[in-house]
DNA sequence: AAGTGGTCTAGACCACCAT
DNA sequence: TGGTGGTCTAGACCACTTA
C-alpha cells in the first residue's frame, strides 16, 4: 500500500522575478504545499539535503527557507528526527493562545464544558472582525472554562458557517483533543495566530450566571479573531475572564 | 580626536567547553561589551567581515551570533548602514511597550503629565516583583497619560532608588524623550521586555479622581515588570486603563 | 549504524546607502 | 565610488535520535 500522504516532488526554481530572494520562493513553495494540503499537519517533510536538491538551490538556501516558516510557527525542527508540519495540540495551544493562568503563575490547560451549541448568525463586531455581511449563516457556541474546578472563563465563539460545514454539537463536544486541534483535522483550518482586545466591562447577566459570580462585577472581557494563513480570519470569540484569582498574561517583546 | 567610543579589540575565541555551539560564544562576547559600556545604545558596530576575523570566526557564524541579538533587539542592523548598539526610542516604546490604541485601531503616543514624583518605599507586590525587600528605598512617580487629549491611563512606578540614585523629578519631567531612553540614557539601564499581569477591577478613588471617571468603574489594572539583560527586574509599575474608547491589544504567536 | 537536523567554513556576488 | 549588510554556494563535520 502507498503511503497517506506521499510528499509532494518539487520543482527547480528557475527565476522568479529579481528582487525576491530565493530563500523566500521556496518559502512560499513550500507554504502552499502546506496550504494545498500536500504535506499535511504532522507530517514529515523530505530530508533537507532531498529538499535542496528537488529546489535546485543550496542547503544553506534551503535551511533558510526552512527557518523561516519554523518562526511562523508553520514547521517544527526536530534535531535528529526532521522537520515536521506543525500541528495543534494541548501544549501548543497554552503556550500560544491561553493566556490566562492562576494568580501565583501556575498554568494549566482548561477543562472546557460546552453549554451552548446552536446555528445562527454573525452579530456585527464578529462578521466586521471575519470580514463578512452581519447576519451571515454561523454557529453560535458557548463554553464554559473551569482551571482547578473552578469556573473562571466563559467563551462565546462565531464560526462562519461557510468554512464549518458539516459541524455538529457532537462532533465538538467529543473531539478528542483542543479545539483549534478539531478545526485543523476535521476542516483543514490551521489557527496560526490571534489577534486580541482586551477591555475592562462590568459581567452581564449572561456571563453572571455562567460563571456564579454577581452582576455587574468587573471582570475582562478579551475579543479574539483567529487567523490561518495569509492572515485570513477564521474565527471570533468573545471571552470574559474572572480575574482575582486568575490573571491575564502576556509577555512583552520576544520575537 | 578620539572618538567618544572606540570600539573594543576582540579576542580571538579560544576553545570555551564543547556543547556550546561557537555563535553563541561570540553572541556573549558582544553581549556583555554592550552590557560593560563598552559599545553604548546608538553606537555602531565594526563591520561583519572585521568582527569575524577579530574573534577568529567565519562571518557566517558571525552573522548567526549577531543574528541572535537583532532577534532579541539587543543589535538592529540597517543593509547599507551598520549594525548598531539598540535605543530606545518613542517608536520602540509605542510599538513594544505601550499596548493602548484606540477601538478603531488608531495608535498614537501618549502625552504623560507627572502628577507626583517622591521617595519612598517598595510595596510588596513591588519587592517581590523586583526580586528586593519590602520596605527599600525607591522612587514612587504617578503619571497621567493622554491619548487625544483624553485621560486615559494612570500609571504608578515605582523604581528602587539602588538603581535610579540620582533620579530628580526635575530630570524626570524635563526628559527629551521616553521614560525607558531617559532609564537608558541617565542611568545605562536597557529595558528589553517586560512581563505584564492584567485584571479587571473597579477603580478606586485616587485613580478615579486622576483619570475623571466614577469611582468602580471597572477599569484594567495592568502590572508590568520591566526587564533588562539576562532578565533582571528594574521597574515595577501599575497601570489603570480606562478601556471603551480605548483597548489593551495583543497579537498572539507572532515570534 | 544510519539518518536527521545543527554548526561552521571560506569564499563570491548582490542590494543598499552615503558621499 | 566605496563601504555596509544580504544572499547564496558547496561542501565538511558534529550532535542527536531511532532502530
């Protein structure tokens, strides 16, 4: 039997316009292997010095190429082992995209509970954020996120119907791992990045009853969209986190 | 005339325990010449082929070691010009250090008013944040910032005094540029990043008086600590966001 | 032992910037 | 025009992983 998933052959480059580095070509040579769905989310990419030759360009070129979508986030190296099509997984998501941990600075992943599922339609902030018409066909969910048992986020998610087709309560309740994991194997979206707002707003009554806290107690309220390649954007949620116990991190200036 | 800052004679590297790959050997050596003073913020670089052949090295392995710092924006290099020593600047700051714009995305830098500046003692949170004992000896300055002549933010530093002797709030106030090039400038200390705590809280009175709102409004209280090399604390502060016309921004996982 | 990515070399030539 | 960083080559050898 062949292989699932036969690593795509490449071609030489041959010109591409001057001013472009060649470095980059392959960079987006192989970004679109990726993106076309070639070379799947944890799959292994040919050997650099194949990958060279295939490109007709030099290992050094190629490594660059190569280091750059690892900066992305888009490929994981693994010394001894090879380069791989990043996937989402628990740890990846509380490294990159949960940013809220106990006030003594333990982290944890969430327990999520799902306590709403429905079809309906983008409000305005969510279809301006996803670029699309308010009232454009969408699922509308809520969940609620527990850290050490207790309640201390609630997540109010809008998924654009039209790249989500085929999603059911079931399918999203019983995935077997994180969410952004669920998008990436069942509708081959990539969350690579997010954008987020962070506001100060007193809790609603909605939010109240969610979390067991009282009305009108300030509490964060973070706005999200969701990107894959190209920046596109492919999901907006809205989550309101009791802080006190919990807090809101980020750290300034990596890169 | 000499020049202000002649540059430092590198050694050649010598052999420094297996394991450590070579790039960074050389990435320490220009590391700790920029902490000792030696190669101050603006100052330039000898070029890439010079250094190499001063530490003994390829300018590849070179040009991986300097490659290193750009990334941890210690070096900034400009094709044509140099690789220069980094400083502080109002760009920097808005771009790194100040996460404040407005709903519509509009981001200026602030206007800051002094509107107390005196010695006094590290609180708690403080202490521990800076890694000293409650009780030290520090400077406590509360700022007001404007954002198209709205008051929005309020901030209270608290600097220890072991770091900042000298600190007057008449050099304070009458700096010519930002309050991290005027740490950088008066007292050689480089802010390079900064870990941030957020939450939501209503305000209290003195914030509320400062900033024109109601008392408990919710408000964000964020709480940075300002890091230098090898990630050692040297400002605490708290800020008050007034958030609805204006938002705290991230973008996650870019790296 | 075989295969992978990681480091390092010693260049050549290009693109950009100041003068 | 001369100097800077940026790109690219064609290797060699090292360190790590798995079998």
């Amino acid at each position: 039997m062949p292989t699932v998933h036969p690593p795509p052959a490449f071609q030489p480059i041959v010109h591409e316009g001057v001013g472009v580095p060649l470095y980059r070509v392959v960079a987006r040579r192989l970004l679109a292997a990726i993106e076309s769905g070639a070379m799947p989310p944890g799959s292994v990419l040919p050997n650099e010095r194949d990958l060279a030759s295939q490109f007709g360009v030099s290992i050094g070129t190629l490594r660059q190429a190569v280091g750059e979508l690892v900066a992305s986030h888009v490929l994981l190296r693994r010394q001894g082992r090879g380069t791989f099509v990043a996937h989402h997984d628990a740890e990846r998501f509380l490294f990159h995209f949960f940013h809220v941990e106990r006030a003594d600075g333990l982290r944890e992943a969430p327990e999520v509970e799902t306590i709403r599922f429905e079809r309906g339609r983008l409000d305005d902030d969510a279809a301006d954020a996803l670029g699309l018409r308010p009232g454009s066909a969408a699922w509308r969910i809520e969940n609620r996120l527990r850290l050490q048992g207790r309640a201390v986020v609630h997540d109010r998610l809008q998924l654009p119907l039209s790249h989500f087709r085929g999603l059911t309560a079931k399918r999203f309740v019983e995935r077997p791992s994180t969410i952004y994991r669920l998008y990436q194997d069942a509708f081959a979206i990539t969350v690579l990045r997010a954008r987020e707002r962070v506001r100060a707003v007193a809790a609603d009554a909605d939010v109240a009853q969610a979390l067991g806290i009282t009305r009108s107690q300030p509490v964060l309220e973070v706005r999200r969209t969701a990107l894959t390649f190209g920046d596109r954007p492919v999901e907006y949620r809205v989550s309101t986190v009791v802080t006190g116990a919990h807090e809101y991190v980020q750290t300034l200036s990596r890169h």
